[in-house]
C-alpha cells in the first residue's frame, strides 16, 4: 500500500510539472498581435464617371431619334450666323480641375490629377525630375513640361490621360520618360491626407508603412485649367492663388 501511494503522488507530480511547462511558453510562439489599421480611405469617385451609365442611354435615344425622318417647313428658314461661333468657343475645351506634385525629397516627383480634391485621381503620372530639383526650377521662374508620345498606329481610340508613356521635356530639355501608373497605396494615403486643401504647399509626414532617413513628402496643390485642343493635344495651365497673370507651371500634353 505504501508503494502505490508514492507511485501515485510521482504521477501526480509529472503531470503538474507538464501543465507548468506548458503556461510556461515563450510569447513567440503565440499568434502575432494583428497589424495596425491602415489610414481610411474617404474618396469617391468621380462625378464624369457616374454620368457614363446616362450617356449610354442618351446616345441611344439620339440614334433612334435619328432614324426619324426629318420634315423642315418650307417657309421657316433660320439665317446662319455670320462667321460661325466665336474663336474663343471654336475647336477646344476648358475644364478646372485639381493637380498635385509630390514626392520624396530625394525621390522621382508624381502629377495627380483630381476632377476635385474629394475623387479618386484620374491620372498618376511619375515623372523623370526629383522633387526637389522641381521646386528649385519653379522658384526660379516660369516652368514649361512638354510630355510627348507617338500616335497609336492602329485605329484604337485611346484617351490622352490613358497613354502608358511619355517622353518627358522641362524647359526645352529632355530629362527621361513620364510613366503612368495605377494609383497605388501611398497616392492615395497623400491625396486623402490633402481632401480638404484646394491650393497650398508644404511638407506632410510619409505614410507609416515607408520606412527610412527620407520620411517627409513635399508636396504643391492648385488649380489647373485643363484645355483640350484636339484629340492628340491637351495643355494644363497651373492658377496663381493671387490671381496674378500668367502661370508659373504649364504641362503640354501632345501626340504625334
């Protein structure tokens, strides 16, 4: 009898001495805390996308009403206006829209185009200059941009915002190629944190993700007058806040 009860109290004592080991595990093997939540994200999308839907009908309407045929009275005739429409209407179109250039100090500049600061960019343009190269050449003075691509050889219609890559020229000489690109996770995380600044420039914190010495983004903000001269030629027009003439950044956009 006294045997079995050391043998049992032997038993009893592993087992503890297990469930001790056990509570006992390095915190590395446990399941990693989860990552920290990532800046939310508050743009829509743009409102020229919203009326696509809309078109589609319309156009439809119109090729129907068409194929009605057209009866003009005899005795109503319309004089047309002499000369035409006036050249300041005649063969282009002016839009405002919302530009941003920023980067890393030491990085390649990005162009954002906005139809407002509260949408999703419908242009990323990287371009061939470091940023603070650009805020050098726009201190100094007026600055030209002339992005140039070749025309599609085949008969696909593609938008000028849509060309994949531009030969990049700034003041008369080239620097490299300008490279559309998908808005990515760090455009967005700058175009959210600008939501509420319509024109302005400064330095912003990077996104907390992007580690290393170069942690701040420059960035500029403003209006731009976006002129569209024809299907293979755009120009954007930086506004002075002052409402002086003239314009410190012009951007060309043009296919030949």
């Amino acid at each position: 009898m006294g045997d079995q009860k050391v043998r049992t109290s032997t038993v009893s004592l592993d087992e503890s001495s297990s469930a001790i080991s056990i509570l006992s595990t390095p915190s590395s093997t446990l399941s990693p805390p989860p990552p920290p939540l990532r800046h939310p994200i508050s743009l829509v999308h743009p409102p020229s996308q919203k009326k696509k839907h809309k078109t589609k009908v319309f156009r439809v309407f119109r090729s129907v009403f068409r194929s009605f045929p057209i009866i003009t009275p005899a005795a109503c005739k319309i004089p047309a206006l002499p000369g035409g429409l006036p050249d300041a209407h005649r063969g282009s179109s002016r839009t405002r829209v919302t530009g941003t250039l920023f980067g890393y100090r030491k990085g390649r500049v990005s162009l954002s185009i906005q139809e407002n600061p509260q949408c999703f960019p419908t242009l990323v343009l990287e371009l061939a200059m470091q940023t603070n190269v650009l805020q050098k050449e726009l201190s100094s003075g007026m600055m030209r941009i002339a992005l140039e691509c070749e025309k599609p050889v085949d008969k696909v219609k593609t938008k000028m915002f849509e060309e994949p890559l531009w030969t990049m020229y700034c003041n008369g000489k080239k620097k490299g190629y300008g490279v559309k690109r998908e808005a990515n996770e760090e455009d967005l995380y700058v175009m959210e944190m600008l939501r509420v600044v319509s024109t302005g420039a400064g330095v912003m914190p990077a996104n907390s993700m992007v580690e290393g010495p170069d942690v701040e983004l420059a960035y500029i903000r403003a209006h731009f007058d976006r002129i569209v001269g024809s299907k293979d030629s755009e120009t954007l027009y930086m506004l002075s806040p002052e409402g002086n003439n003239g314009s410190e950044l012009s951007i060309f956009f043009v296919r030949i």
